[in-house]
C-alpha cells in the first residue's frame, strides 16, 4: 500500500479545504455566527434597479435568531447560544455580516457595526458579505486597519463570470466590476472570497467548467459554491414554471461530476468553502430532493475525489 499523497495545500486532503486552514488558523474550531444588520441592496431599492436578484429571498439561508430588529451584540449573543446548543466544540466565532449587501452604507456606519461585532469577547474577526460594486476605496482601506488586530474577509458575490448571465438575473454589475474589486480588495492584504451558483438559466455545463479557469486568474483566498435553488416568491422560481427547459437543474450525481470538473480546473491556491445550499424546505419552490444535507453533500464529493483519483488544479493551466 502506497503511502498517501500530500498536495501542495499541505494536506493529503485531495481539494483544498478551507476548514482546515480556518482550524490552524485559530487552533480549534471557529463558528461563524451570521447578523442581519438592516441593509438593503441598490438593485432593490431603484439605485441599479427594483426587485434584486431573481433568484433571491434573503430568509432562505438567513437564521431565525437574525433580525435587524436586534442588535448587533444581541443576534451575536443568540447566534452563540444556538450554536453551543448544536456545536459544543467551538469556542471562538466569527461574526457573518450575511443578510443583503453589508457595505452599503457610509463608511463610519459601517465602522460602527464592525466594532460592535469586534468588541464581543468571544468574537475573534468578521466575514462581510456583499456585492462587488459597493466597496469604497475609503472603506477598505479602513479595513486593511483593522485586519492588523483581527480576522477581516470580504465575500463577494460574483455568482457568474459571464455578463450575459449576469444580466438576465438582475444582478445589476458585470464581471469586470468583480473582478476590479477583489485585486482590489487582495491588494490591501485582506482576505477575498468568491460565491458562485451553479444551474442559472443559460449557463450550461461547458460554461461553468470554463468559469474554473477565469476564477483562477484572482487573487482569491476562497470560494463558496451553491447549486441554484428555486425559492418560493421569487421571479426565479416563476421563470421555471413557465420555462423550465431554460434551466439546468442538476441531479445529485451530475452536480457532484460537474463541482468536481470545476475543481479539478480550479487553481491549487484557491480553498473551497463550500460546494452546495441548504435552503429551509418549506421555502423551496425546486422539483428536485436530494435528501442530503450539505456536510454530506461535501463528504460525497470528496469521496468521488478519491474514487476518479482526481484532485483540485489537476487540468488547471493558470497558478
């Protein structure tokens, strides 16, 4: 029996995970622990646009326990209460500015609300969600800061690299304008993580695959994966009732073979996150049931790693 195959991440692990850096990072393991801070978006509130994103209903990944309604401290000292419930291991968290687009504001505001979550003597850093065009040159800057003294990440949603896409679901930028922000965002030294979906209508599986080769151009700390989910209420979910041969809605099998095609051109440098969604199934308005949760969805791809002897940037041609 040959010994196992250590990758250049460091870890005989055949992709790239971003729980293990996360778990040296901190000497344990880190919760993070999400916030809805009261934000909005400017493709809902007639800045780019109304409605935002056709595919969107915010309550679908946003926990109970989140209302801007609380404070910042309060939805953080519930959101630990929950989680000790659930995870009796953690004992350090992250802060998760998650609901809508949490840089849209003023910078002080911003500020403010960052500090509160910082100031919490159990949270150890911030992850701050948002939308690449509404990061100001000011704020990360201020950023960069406070990075010295904590853990500071920036997730921007791309969601696609093709403008068409982008387009069609209402997101209201275009790939350069992602692109600009996280060299930027990376330039100050801060952390910069990506979300893709995987299944919008008009992107076929040649599409996506190719995707792998321009995310790997950025200078990306990591990405976060989710196949697409139909929400009830969303202009999405009405699209497909009236369309549905426009969507790619991937089987279970077919989605893991086409996150491990992606993967396998997906720069070595470049830790996943996340390869799937778990929207609440009284929200989901989706013909398909996988019956798995995400962590096993996770524990499946990797499994099928080994199974291909296949591994992350194995046909990846940029580094």
């Amino acid at each position: 029996m040959t010994d196992p195959v250590t990758y250049e991440w460091g870890t005989t692990r055949r992709f790239n995970a971003y729980a293990d850096w996360f778990a040296r990072l901190f000497g344990g393991r880190v919760q993070k622990v999400s916030i809805n801070a009261g934000f909005t978006c400017p493709n809902r509130d007639g800045t780019l646009g109304t409605g935002g994103c056709t595919y969107c209903n915010n309550e679908a990944f946003i926990p109970a326990y989140c209302t801007p309604e609380k404070s910042v401290t309060e939805q953080i000292e519930q959101g630990i209460a929950f989680h000790r419930r659930r995870y009796r291991r953690a004992d350090t968290y992250i802060a998760y500015f998650q609901a809508y687009t949490n840089t849209y504001a003023g910078t002080e505001k911003l500020m403010d609300l960052y500090d509160q979550a910082l100031n919490h003597p159990a949270v150890t850093g911030i992850v701050i969600g948002t939308r690449p065009d509404c990061v100001s040159s000011e704020l990360l800057d201020r950023l960069a800061v406070m990075a010295r003294d904590y853990f500071i990440m920036i997730e921007y949603g791309i969601e696609s690299v093709h403008d068409g896409i982008l387009k069609r679901i209402n997101r209201g930028h275009d790939y350069a304008t992602a692109e600009k922000a996280v060299r930027e965002t990376a330039a100050r030294g801060l952390n910069v993580g990506a979300h893709l979906i995987f299944g919008l209508p008009g992107e076929n599986r040649k599409m996506l695959e190719e995707s792998a080769e321009t995310i790997s151009s950025l200078p990306l700390t990591s990405i976060k994966i989710r196949q697409l989910q139909l929400i009830k209420g969303t202009v999405m979910a009405e699209e497909y009732k009236m369309n549905p041969q426009a969507f790619d809605l991937f089987p279970l099998d077919e989605y893991i073979d086409l996150v491990i095609s992606f993967t396998e051109r997906l720069a070595p440098g470049i830790m996943i996150d996340r390869i799937s969604g778990e929207a609440p199934p009284r929200l989901l308005d989706d013909p398909r049931d996988w019956h798995m949760r995400s962590n096993e969805i996770f524990r499946l791809f990797e499994q099928r790693l080994g199974e291909r002897d296949t591994w992350q940037g194995r046909l990846c041609t940029k580094r």
